[in-house]
C-alpha cells in the first residue's frame, strides 16, 4: 500500500530545518553583542565622573557584561545600570581574578579573553582591541598597538622622535605613581625641541589615540617631557586607566585634576583613527 505524501506547510519546514541543525546554532545566531571598545571606553571614563552620565554608545553594552557580573554574583542588582563606575570596575576585576587571571589581567578593564569568557552563552565580542605582543622600540618596551600607534604619530609630525620611558616599568620611575607600570604608556623626550615642536608633537600623539600631555617641572618632580597614556589599551596600570578618563573629561591627567592644558583635538582612540 502507497502511503500518501504529506505535505508540510513552509513555515513549518524552516522550522523542522533549524531543530535538525540543532538549537546551539539557532541560539547562536541571535546573541545580542558587546562591543568591547565601547565597554572599554566606559570603564576608563565612568569611575572619573562627577555624576552618572552614561558614556555615549557603551549603555547596552556594559548592560550585558554588569548582567553577567550579576548573575556571577558578583554585583549587586542595583548596579545593573549601563554605567561601568568603579563598583562595576572592582567587580569586573574580582572575575578577572576568579579565572585565575593576575596583575594588568586583572586590572578591571575587559580584557578579550575574560570578556569571552563571561559571555559564553550570553553575548559575542565585537569591536575587540588587541595590544599585541611586547616589542622593543628605541630601548624601551611596548606593546605593538603603542608601537603603531607611535610609528604613526611620527609620520603625521613629520619627524622622529625619542622616548624617556616606555610601558611595563613598574617602580622604574617613581614620579610616574605607577602609570607606566602596565602597557599603553610613554614619556616622549623633548630635548631639542622648541615649542612650537612640543606643542605640535602632543598634537600628533593626541590625533592618534594617546592621551598625552606636555609635562613641566613646576607640575612636579622632573624634567620637560611629554607624558602619552594609549587610550582604551587593555592593560593600562589603574593609575593610567584614571589619566585617560580625565583626558575625556577636559582635564591634565595629574593629581590635582586640573584643566586639560594641551591642544584642542578631537578625541579618537587608535581603532577609530584607523576608521576615520
């Protein structure tokens, strides 16, 4: 006997379609995203705020990572609210740790592999930063994101120029209070330059991603340089990660938190000037 055919409405086929391939791809497809160079960007400018202006394009991001850090229990609820403030900091930093990750791993900043890892079934990771590897450049270390990042400011500026200190020197300078004791950070040398050249040296730093002011010694303990933080590198020192969310915030990057003092630029980090 010929049984009869059975015909499945189309809709239905998709679907039988879709359970066949397995419900993991279908979830797969629909994960919401965090943009991790946004959610960096909050984490740098959002515990250095003096109110809760969420930080422009990161809300829905740091939503999902503060959900996480919650349902890790390792934030309370009423800090699930799109501001990554120095509470959301610690306890990013207490799962960093949790993974078993140590120092500028651990520095409250999400990091690629700590941040892929909390949204594991929950959220991808786009907009992903990567420092790179260490390199050695004119004597001193720094990661390969700072090295390009420097390679570039040069050109713009049209001229080479040293460095007096380069990242990942922790207690190698005691007047730098442990900004350059992670990655991202430099002190540019000036010997030579006029001022106009110092003043056109900040500038080239600043259009490439740097946070970088033109340091005195009536503002503390050293010689002229210039100071140049990376902004949103992932293994910025917390002293560093500070220097960068007052950049944001029209101020010097030193203690007493005083007015930006260097040229007027449009703030980019390195990924959006590659973008423009």
């Amino acid at each position: 006997m010929t049984l009869p055919t059975i015909l499945i409405p189309a809709f239905l086929s998709a679907s039988l379609l879709t359970g066949a391939l397995g419900t993991q791809a279908a979830e797969a497809g629909v994960l919401p995203s965090v943009n991790m160079e946004a959610t960096v960007k909050a984490a740098q400018i959002d515990p250095r705020r003096p109110d809760d202006t969420l930080t422009p394009g990161a809300e829905a991001s740091v939503l999902l990572v503060e959900q996480a850090l919650r349902d890790q229990r390792l934030l309370d609820a009423k800090w699930v609210d799109g501001y990554f403030g120095t509470t959301t900091v610690a306890a990013y930093a207490k799962y960093q740790k949790s993974l078993g990750l140590t120092g500028l791993d651990a520095n409250g900043l999400p990091g690629k592999t700590s941040l892929t890892k909390l949204g594991a079934g929950r959220f991808k990771v786009t907009a992903v930063i990567n420092p790179g590897g260490r390199v050695s450049t004119g004597g001193f270390v720094v990661n390969a994101r700072t090295h390009s990042m420097l390679t570039e400011a040069k050109r713009l500026l049209g001229r080479d120029f040293a460095l007096d200190q380069g990242s990942y020197n922790p207690g190698g300078d005691p007047t730098s209070a442990g900004t350059h004791d992670g990655g991202g950070v430099v002190d540019v040398s000036v010997a030579g330059m006029s001022a106009a050249t110092r003043t056109a040296t900040v500038r080239a730093l600043r259009r490439v991603g740097f946070a970088a002011w033109l340091r005195s010694p009536q503002q503390g303990d050293w010689p002229w340089h210039i100071h140049a933080a990376a902004i949103s590198d992932p293994s910025l020192s917390g002293q560093a990660q500070h220097q960068v969310g007052d950049y944001y915030l029209g101020l010097n990057g030193l203690a007493n938190r005083g007015r930006d003092d260097g040229p007027a630029v449009t703030i980019r980090t390195w990924e959006e000037y590659r973008r423009r």
